[in-house]
C-alpha cells in the first residue's frame, strides 16, 4: 500500500517568515495529493491540493509542489502570520482509492 | 453549505464497555469515510462507504468495530467491546463521487473518545 513520509515533525519560524514542508510518497500511481490544516481539538481543514497532472499550484500565501519523478510534494507557506500555527497533514491517493496522510507537522509561527 | 455533523463531540467509557458515533454528510455526498487519528498522528481511514456499499475496509478491527450506512446518507460507528488503544478522535469525511478522480474530502468536527 502507500506509504507517505512527512518532515519535519515540527517547525518554529518567525513570523513574516516562509515555512517550507515536504512530504514524499511510495506509489508512483498515486495522482491526488491534498494539503490539510488542523488546529488544536478542530476539524482538519482542506487548504490546497494538487493532481498529478500539474507541477505547481498556488492560493494567495500558499503554494504547492509536485515532483512525481522523485516522488515528493511540497507545501511553501510564504509571510508567516501566527494564525498559520497549527499541525499540517499531508496525503496522497489514486483513483478512488482512499488518502494515505503523513504524520503532520506542527508549525509555529511566533509573533 | 451545511458542514459534515458528527455527535457525540466527547464519550468517556469504560474499558469492555460499548460506543457508537453518528455522521451526517455534507448533502449529496455519496461516499463517507470514518478515520481514526489518535494523539500525534495523521487520521487513519476505519471504512469508505460509497452510498450504502463498502468500497474499502481493509484496516477495520472487525472483531470490535462496525458500521453501517444503510440508507446511503447518515452513517453509525460503533466500538464492542472497547479496548485502552481505542483511544483517539474519531473523525466523519464525505466527498462528491464524480466519475473517474478524487473529490476534496470534508471533515466533521470529531468524536474525542476516551478509554478508562
């Protein structure tokens, strides 16, 4: 089955910063690859995603970046704001199969 | 438009003891996940049920956990007899079943169930 890695387990960066996680995956079939958020005791929250069929996909502060050949995405959080902190999960799919999601991170954005 | 509805928000029970949790999906949503996320992991998919069929319960405990969808909209979880590791949130997503490629899934707030 998938199998999806995700780093780094935590990240602390000021505010105003970039935030940079990356996530790899293990079925090169894999072609749905959506970015959650979930703050403290809160439901997670859909935020990006991207299909296979693009390298890059971009929403305001948040961008998202596909490398199939190497088997990674990557979520870019640009101008950190301390509502940004929360644990971000990453996860990948094919066809209608269901989501694999990594570990998540928790980002921490200090004023 | 009106979010995935879940209930109870909190359980407490004891060990041994039995639990169901309810899920209502976002209207028109044909297929429903129920996931496990216990403390400090990603959510970990239980059953995804497309209508009133199960399409994947492969990582279901079926000795202790069923569920049911059987009118293809609102679907129950439930836990029998509980056990310590069961301890975690049980989350509710649904998505649109369009044809041939992943939907966005929607989740609903949770279920914190805790294990005496």
């Amino acid at each position: 089955g998938e199998n999806v890695e995700q780093h780094p387990s935590t990240l602390s960066v000021q505010e105003g910063d970039s935030a940079v996680i990356k996530c790899t995956y293990s079925d090169s079939a894999s072609n749905y690859f959506p970015w959650y958020k979930q703050e403290l005791g809160k439901r997670p929250q859909l935020i990006i995603d991207i299909r296979s069929n693009v390298g890059e996909k971009k929403d305001q502060r948040i961008a998202v970046t596909l490398n199939k050949t190497a088997k990674h995405f990557s979520l870019h959080i640009t101008e950190t704001q301390p509502e940004d902190s929360a644990v971000y999960f990453c996860a990948a799919s094919k066809g209608y199969s269901t989501l694999t999601f990594g570990k998540g991170t928790m980002l921490l954005v200090s004023p | 438009e009106a979010g995935v509805a879940q209930s109870p928000r909190y359980k407490i029970i004891e060990k041994r003891q039995s639990v169901a949790f309810w899920c209502n999906p976002i209207s028109g949503h044909a297929t429903l996940y129920w996931y496990q996320q216990i403390l400090g992991q990603g959510p970990k998919l239980l059953i995804q049920f497309q209508n009133n069929g199960v399409v994947d319960d492969s990582q279901l405990p079926k000795d202790r956990f069923s569920a049911e969808r059987l009118k293809g909209v609102d679907s129950t979880l439930k836990i029998q007899p509980a056990k310590l590791e069961d301890s975690a949130v049980y989350l509710c997503a649904s998505s649109l079943d369009r044809g041939g490629s992943n939907q966005p899934q929607h989740f609903g707030d949770g279920t914190r169930l805790s294990i005496l």
